[in-house]
C-alpha cells in the first residue's frame, strides 16, 4: 500500500512539474474555500462569545477536513468499481493539485521579470496575489522580501507536507491536508474576526506542518549546499533565529534560506493598513536584489527533488 502511495506521489511530482494547475480545470481547493465559507457562516449563527467561537471552529476542522478525507476515498472507490486504473489515475491528479511547485516558481519568475524591467508598479500587484500584506507602497527591496519569504514558507506548505501526507496515506490523506491548509489561510489569523474561531485551524495546520517543516530544514541546507551558498551559515541562521517567527513551522525555510542567501527577512508588514514587526531572520551580508528571487526558485526546485530522492532511497531500502 505504501509503495503504491509512493508511486503515485512520484507521478504526481511530476505533473506538477511539468504542467502545474490548468487554469481550465477544476482545482478542489476552489471547491474547499466555498465549503469553509459556507460552514463558517452557517457555524458562525450560533455563536455569543469566545468560548462558542472556539467549539464552532473546532467543528469547522473536523467537518471540513474529516469530509475531505471521506468523499476522495468513496470518489478512488467508485473510480475502482469501474476500473482500478481509473482510481490509480485520479489519486494522481488529486495529490498533483496539492502540489504546487510550478506555481510557486512561475509566481517568483513573473516578479523577477517585472523588477528587471523595473516594473514596480506591476510588481506590486503581482507580489500582492501571493501575499496577505498590503504592497501597493512597496520598494524593490521589500518586494523582493516578500518573494523570498513567501516562496520559502510554502516550501512546506506546498511541496514537503503535500508529499510527506501522499506518501504516509495516499491521494485522500493528501487531500485532507490541503483542506486543513486552506482552513489556516482562511481562518487562521489572530486580528478581531477569527482569534477565537480561527485558533483550531492554525492549530491544526501548525500540528500537521510539525514534522514536514523540519525535514524541510534539513533538505534546504543540502540543497544550499548543492547550489554553492552557504549551507554553514543556513544551518546556523536556521539554529538561531527560526524559533523568533511567530508560526513554530514557518520561521525554519525563513531561516535557512535567509543562511543560505546572506540576506535579512523580517520587518514592518502592513496588513489593512496596520503595521506588524516581524521578527529579523539572519544578517545583512548583502541587500535584497532581484537575484536572490532566483536563487529561492532554484532552493525550491532542488529542495523538492531531494524531497522524491529521499523518499525514493527510503523506499529501496524497504523494499529490497
């Protein structure tokens, strides 16, 4: 079962590669993001005060994420009862869509171009379709910053966890993964609105992303390391400074990729217009420069093929 699960992954691994998301295709996350607004505003009628927030949020997980569990196992068995391959064949393209290598690399390439051609305006509001802060008043450097961290922290969210949950439980673990992942992007915030009914979900998704955060760590310090940048100092950045992120999983591809560049993320964010502090993670050995959009693209891509390389010796040694 775990052989076929790996399989499976390593064919998904690769569609993602090679044609990503179709835009004219179903996506279930799409599916996923109508489920949780609907459950949260029909839980959200029964609601007077933090704890009754608290137990609806707690709901919304179980409900959301149980049922993405449930309806892609009875979809791979209905898909059986016609042909085997045809449930083998939709496990592959439901664990592809929670994969998202190609997307996160396009999305870092089409800032790259726009800043190279000294587009800030239009960077601004590409930056802004895979960030939560506001950037309509950022510079070169700060879009550069978002990038960078952006790319990195879905390096697990992404990639590493989406593969790691394929591998462990298959098409319908992978799925329950990316609804609890979509549950945190949605609901997972600590302003006014969601403190009490979001902390399950960033609960979770902080649960979930645990062991995958910290594989990913060491996969991007080998991967600095193929790359020629310093792994020494990833590693130690990563030691450092990742426990100074406000998220206990996303502050460690932070880490090591700020190492690993020589550079310093972290800062003032504005969200709504509000300004946040964000922790420094790593030292300014050199500014944010567009190049270093371009080194994290290729830590994303390196990272992730030692991710099936792994998992691949893993699996030999199994099973011979």
């Amino acid at each position: 079962m775990f052989f076929m699960y790996f399989v499976q992954a390593l064919f998904a691994f690769f569609i993602d590669l090679w044609i990503g998301d179709p835009p004219k295709l179903p996506h279930p996350v799409i599916w996923m993001g109508k489920a949780i607004e609907k459950g949260e505003k029909g839980l959200r009628k029964y609601t007077t005060g933090e704890k009754s927030e608290r137990v609806a949020g707690i709901l919304l997980v179980l409900f959301i994420v149980g049922s993405s569990f449930i309806i892609t196992a009875l979809l791979l068995q209905l898909f059986g009862m016609i042909h085997q391959w045809l449930s083998w064949l939709l496990g592959i393209w439901l664990i592809s869509t929670t994969i998202a290598i190609k997307g996160l690399a396009d999305e870092g390439r089409k800032i790259y171009r726009l800043l190279e051609d000294r587009n800030i305006e239009e960077a601004r509001k590409q930056v802004g379709y895979i960030v939560g802060r506001d950037t309509n008043q950022l510079d070169e450097s700060e879009i550069v910053r978002a990038t960078v961290e952006t790319v990195a922290e879905n390096i697990v969210d992404a990639v590493v966890s989406p593969i790691f949950y394929a591998i462990i439980g298959g098409p319908a673990l992978a799925m329950a993964y990316r609804s609890a992942n979509t549950l945190d992007s949605m609901c997972g915030y600590k302003n006014k609105k969601y403190r009490y009914f979001g902390w399950a979900s960033a609960r979770f998704d902080d649960i979930l992303n645990f062991i995958p955060a910290r594989i990913t760590g060491i996969l991007l310090v080998i991967a600095a390391w193929l790359l020629r940048l310093n792994a020494k100092h990833a590693y130690h950045i990563w030691r450092r400074d990742a426990k100074k992120h406000p998220s206990p999983n996303s502050g460690i591809p932070e880490a090591v990729v700020a190492g690993a560049l020589g550079v310093r993320l972290g800062g003032i964010n504005v969200y709504f217009g509000q300004p946040k502090k964000r922790a420094y993670l790593g030292q300014v050995e050199s500014p944010l420069q567009t190049i270093h959009i371009k080194q994290t693209v290729s830590l994303l891509y390196v990272t992730s093929s030692l991710m099936m390389v792994s998992s691949s010796i893993l699996f030999l040694f199994m099973f011979l």
